[in-house]
C-alpha cells in the first residue's frame, strides 16, 4: 500500500534522511522506532507532504505521489495524527471533526456514527471547545478527525506521548480494533515499547535518519533495544 524507495530529505544544509527505504502491505500495523531526534517525525510529514523530498520515490496504492500536495494524499485515503495532536482550540468537537469531512471522496458531511461510538467522550462532548478538553480527549478528538475522512492508512506519531495510562490502554485497543477487525491499515511512531508490541505487527528502527533494522514484532530483541532504543 506504501512504499517508499531510496528517499533523502534535508533541513536547510541538513541531511535528515538517508536512502530511506520503507514497505507497508495493506492491513498491517507497522511501527516505526528510534530515540529522539532521528528522524521519526520528520518521516512522517515527508510521506504527508509536509516536508519536501529531496529525492527518491514515494508511492501510495501503486501512484507516485511524491510531489503531491499534502491536501491530496488525505483525499488519496490517509488520515494523519500529527505529534502533538494540534486539534482547533476555538472549534467545538465537533467543528474539529468536520474538518476532516473535507477530504472526503465522496463529500459527505456527516460524522460518521462509528467516531462517536469508538470515542463516546466525544459524543458527550461534541458542543464543547477542543481547547477545553483534557490532554487525552485531544488525542482521541485528533485520532476521530482523521478517521473522519475514512482513510485507507492511519498515520499517528506517538499518540501516547503525555496521556494518562487508561487512555493510552484505550486507544491502544482502538487502534487494533480498527487494524485487525476492519482492516485499517495503520502507521504508527511510538517510544513506548510495551504499547508498540501490544499493538503493532511490525517494527523499523530508525538511526540518524537511516533505517537500521526491521522485522516482525517478535524480532525485537535485547540486543536492537540496547543498541537503538534504551536512552
């Protein structure tokens, strides 16, 4: 479903990544891990057109779109949950979630129901501001925003990072409900070693913006931890 072969993208004068290649098949879960500052983020907003490619191919359902507009590839089917959640202060819940009825297909301007019954906070919130919401409904707000747009592949960086751990138990089932019942396809960026394994297939480690290793999730030994992830 997504490949990328042999991308760089540079900062200014910095290289960030390097002769990056990366596969996910439809239907998986792939995490994609490193310590701070590698490259994780930078990856993600490359493959959304955030970012500029320098060079190399990135290609979703078999199209080249590497020089496509970010607006594009959400229309093409991807939903993005960018670190830090960056949901509207000023809007309701609900006027968040409109927002990603935007790049629907087929223009529909109704938040779909499953939304609300995957996140029932939102239901109970959706006249309330986003600002207003708890550091943990923000994600599930940001997470339901770009669902909204029915997407084939979900993007999340570290939808983890700062939430109380029965939230994080929670969208950790969401995401596997949504991966393994309704075959969403997902891509996620996540430090949290025991969430990673408890929701992904498979891993990719990132080294100062390298790939370094890959393999099933159960590949991930003592070893690689030591080397590419303890801090």
């Amino acid at each position: 479903m997504l490949k990328l072969n042999n991308v760089n993208q540079y900062y200014g004068e910095s290289h960030t990544l390097w002769d990056l290649d990366l596969g996910l098949t439809q239907g998986e879960c792939l995490c994609v891990m490193g310590r701070n500052g590698v490259g994780k983020t930078t990856l993600l907003k490359t493959i959304m057109g955030l970012l500029p490619v320098k060079s190399g191919r990135i290609e979703f359902d078999g199209e080249d779109f590497a020089r496509l507009a970010a607006e594009e590839r959400a229309r093409a089917g991807i939903g993005y949950v960018p670190q830090g959640r960056e949901i509207f202060p000023l809007l309701t819940v609900e006027e968040n979630l409109e927002t990603g009825l935007q790049a629907r297909t087929d223009r529909s301007k109704k938040i779909p129901d499953r939304i609300y019954e995957l996140f029932p906070v939102l239901h109970e919130m959706r006249n309330r501001r986003g600002g207003d919401l708890s550091g943990g409904q923000q994600q599930q707000l940001a997470i339901g925003r770009a669902l909204a747009l029915d997407p084939k592949l979900l993007i999340l960086d570290e939808p983890t990072e700062g939430i109380q751990p029965n939230i994080v138990d929670m969208i950790g089932r969401v995401i596997k409900t949504l991966n393994k019942e309704e075959g969403l396809t997902v891509l996620l960026v996540e430090q949290k070693l025991h969430f990673a394994r408890a929701t992904a297939d498979r891993f990719a480690i990132l080294d100062r913006g390298s790939k370094v290793a890959e393999g099933a999730m159960g590949e991930l030994d003592d070893r690689l931890i030591k080397e590419f992830l303890t801090v």
